[in-house]
C-alpha cells in the first residue's frame, strides 16, 4: 500500500478467486481492504475455455470490429441486493471481497477484449494497430487488450452527480492512474475512461460505475480528430484544440459553466441533444499529464454539470461521459501529430432530447453517418445555464 502522487489516496493491488486484478483507492491509510481473500470458487481465468475476443477488419469503413462472444452472458439488471458491484457481506460475495471501499478498479469478469500483458522493453506498434500490414480484406487477430471496472462508491443508490468532490478527485486519481497501467501494455494503444448511466444507454448494472478499455488500436474517433487535427495545423499553423476553445469563449453564447482551469460548452455541431465538452485550460494529451490544481477543479465543475443535466429532466438524465486521450504513441512527425498535440477533454453526451423521448440512432445515422440535431446546440446552452 502506498500514496498516489501529491493527493493523500493510498492504492493497494491483489488479485481475485479467479486472478483477475482488483486495485483498491483509498482515501485513509491502513484500512486492509486488500487482504481481505475472495473466497469464492470461480476457476483460473487462463484455464477457462470458451470462446475469446477477436478483431476483425471492416475493409469498407476502415475499422476495425471486436467480436466478442463471450460477453453474451453477463450479469444483466441483477436485484438491487444481488448486486455483483456492492461490498461483499456475509453469505453474499460479489466481485469486491471488502465489506466496504472508496473506489475501487478490478479487471471485467466479461471483457471485450482481454489478454494484454506488460509491455518488453522497446518501442510499440509502430502502426498504431491502425489496419492490416497487408490489404487482406477479410483480417482477423485475436482481441488483445484490457477491460476494468471503476466503483465510484459502495453506495449502491448513489450517482455520479451525488459524489463529493473529494470523491471525484479519488476517482480522477484512479483514471489517471489507470491510464498510465493501461498504457504500458504490449500491444494497447489507445485508453479510453467512460461511465454509461441510464437503461436508455444499455447500462446493465444500476450501481455507480464506469469502465476503462485499452485497445489494441487508436479508436476511429481519435482516428479522425488526430487527422483534422494535422489538417488544421498544416493550413493555419495553430493547434486545432486549443483554436477551436478560444473560439467557443470567444463566443460565450454555448458556454454551460467555467473556473480558472476548465470550460464546458456545448460544441457549435452538437449532435446529440444535450452534449457538452470540458476542456482544461492547459492542454495536454492525457489525464496522467493533468497538473494537480487542474484535477482540483475539475471537481467542481464537473459536478456543475451533472446537477445541471439532471435537474433539466427533474431525473437522473441518461448519459454516457467519454474521456478523450491522446494514442499511446506518437503518430506522425510535426504539428498535429504528436502527443502533445492532443487535448485531453471529456465529452458527455445525453440522449434524452426532452421528458419521455429519446434521441434514436435511426436511418440517417446509422446509415449514413450524418447526424440530426432536433435541439440547437445554443438553446441546449442556454437551457442549462438558466436550470440553476
């Protein structure tokens, strides 16, 4: 057990019945948490059988898709007391042997993609695990990464938005500290946080919890803005994040909420109905790299537009909050392809577009890519600067 960077949380590691890794947050020293044994009877991971992850590559869109069989099975809306998230008690063990915790990170027991191990010493994929070496139009490779699970609190009741800020920054300790774990995997490259909340998002499991996957590949989203990116920086010279940031200030009429050290705006082409991104003052490429007076306030204004968000519906509004990272690896020389280059920025994304309806998916999106915003994007601003 030791302290986590200048913020007093102390982190302890040890494994589950079945290997997987569990890694305690805590925000008081010597509590044992981690020496608590899971006694349950579940088997070794590596000598499950069954089917694995693979990927498999669209050759039409340029991307690559995870097959993942296995997770056909997991635990789906379980009964409030059957809850594999809470604290074990007696005669119920759940995935946290610990009959209480602060916020604790442990492998998925149902994994999109699974296996990845430290990396050897040397450089990484120097393709960035963007496509097949060979234009092989029916590729396929075995789903290599990392899937977690971050408890925000044993309370099974809670969100997000009820946190504390301490809590949030245990939780930002926690996804900065992961990101660097996760990144240092062979063959993972790129680390996405994210929490879904809400049945309307898919979400199968009510406690409080978000996710964390290291791919073994950059993302197509992340794809496209490091392209847009280069794009900008080769054509104006600027760095198309923090040009894009100026221009929303500058603007003020998308502007939700704001501190010396982050803005939330709802982006000039929003396309969900209530969507906003939070950007840090000082840019940098991942959550590892925030300095600790940003992790500070990033607390506060995060919370602000969650109890914003909700109280528009006058409910725990549906979302899904993604936190975008820069590659693990650089990805092209000069401006706009570096690491440092990338912004970090959370996006969180509602699909409720008014009381009792939802914004689906359907035909233009799914089909064409082109996204239909039945909200403009200054109303939803407006809406949720006034909610308050």
């Amino acid at each position: 057990m030791y302290p986590v960077g200048p913020y007093p949380i102390w982190k302890h590691a040890t494994r589950l019945a079945d290997g997987r890794e569990i890694i305690y947050f805590d925000e008081s020293p010597g509590l044992g948490r981690a020496a608590v044994r899971d006694a349950r009877d579940l088997g070794r991971v590596d000598d499950l059988a069954g089917p694995v992850s693979a990927l498999r590559w669209d050759p039409l869109a340029g991307e690559w898709v995870v097959i993942a069989e296995q997770r056909q099975d997991r635990t789906f809306l379980p009964p409030a007391d059957a809850c594999p998230l809470d604290p074990s008690a007696p005669g119920r063990p759940t995935e946290i042997p610990a009959s209480s915790y602060d916020v604790v990170v442990f492998e998925n027991r149902f994994p999109s993609l699974s296996g990845a191990r430290p990396r050897p010493a040397g450089p990484g994929d120097p393709t960035g695990g963007a496509g097949p070496a060979q234009p092989d139009l029916l590729a396929q490779r075995p789903g290599l990464g990392r899937c977690e699970v971050v408890c925000f609190t044993s309370d099974h009741d809670a969100s997000f938005a009820d946190l504390t800020p301490h809590r949030v920054r245990t939780v930002v300790e926690a996804w900065a500290d992961r990101t660097v774990a996760l990144g240092a995997l062979d063959g993972v490259e790129q680390v996405f946080c994210f929490e879904n909340r809400g049945e309307e998002i898919g979400v199968t499991l009510h406690h409080p919890h978000g996710q964390i996957y290291g791919y073994p590949f950059v993302t197509p989203r992340t794809a496209r803005m490091l392209g847009q990116a280069r794009l900008h920086a080769e054509r104006t010279g600027g760095n198309l994040f923090d040009d894009m940031v100026a221009g929303e200030l500058a603007a003020g009429t998308r502007v939700v909420a704001r501190n010396d050290h982050w803005a939330a705006f709802v982006p000039a082409a929003a396309r969900w109905p209530y969507e906003v991104l939070l950007f840090p003052a000082e840019r940098v490429p991942d959550l590892s790299l925030l300095p600790d007076v940003a992790r500070e306030a990033f607390c506060l204004v995060y919370l602000d537009v969650l109890r914003r968000l909700d109280a528009l519906f006058g409910s725990r509004a549906p979302y899904i909050a993604a936190w975008h990272q820069a590659p693990v690896h650089a990805h092209g020389p000069g401006p706009g392809g570096r690491r440092e280059d990338f912004a970090l920025h959370l996006q969180l994304m509602s699909v409720r577009r008014a009381p009792g309806k939802l914004k689906y998916l359907a035909g233009s999106e799914s089909g064409m890519g082109v996204w239909i915003n039945d909200i403009v994007p200054e109303t939803a601003a407006r809406r949720l600067r006034e909610v308050l």
